[in-house]
C-alpha cells in the first residue's frame, strides 16, 4: 500500500490578503434588499390576509421612517400590494 507524503501546512498568512485584492461591498440595507426584491418580482399564489398585514405594516413604515430610500422602497411596495390585492378581489374570467 503506498502512503502519499502529509502535504506541508499552509502559511495562514497566504489567505489574508484576498479580501483586500477583491472588493467586498457593504452589507446591503433592507431598503437596499427590498428594492432588489421588487426588480425580481415573481408570481406566487398568496392569502390576501398577507398582503393586507404587509401593507399596513409598510404604511407605518413609509410614514414615519427618516430613511428616503426605505420611504420610498415602502411606497413602491405599497402600490404593488394594493394593485395585487384589488387584482385578487377582481372575478376570475374563463
């Protein structure tokens, strides 16, 4: 049976300068993920109990938040929760 040689341990400090030759970006604010979220959209079936809790919650957000870019995040959001919302209470055609 052939043995293979322990490889030699590796300089821990090889590693450390990655995160300095790539860039990491900043951790994304919830503001900054939701408007990704809303770029993203896709369909999925939903209780309408849902999207009127999100909105409600969303609306104490858009109104007392100092954050333009979650105030605004929140309207964008609103608008669509309130459209699919009136979308579902329309009658299903066939």
């Amino acid at each position: 049976m052939t043995t293979l040689p322990a490889p030699p341990p590796r300089d821990r400090a090889l590693g450390r300068g990655v995160s300095t030759l790539i860039p990491q970006s900043p951790p994304l604010s919830p503001a900054d993920r939701a408007t990704a979220a809303l770029a993203a959209i896709e369909t999925v079936p939903v209780h309408v109990g849902v999207l009127q809790a999100a909105a409600a919650l969303l609306e104490e957000t858009a109104r007392t938040s100092d954050d333009e870019a979650a105030k605004a995040a929140a309207a964008t959001t609103i608008r669509l929760l309130h459209a699919a919302m009136s979308q579902a209470s329309e009658p299903r055609g066939r």
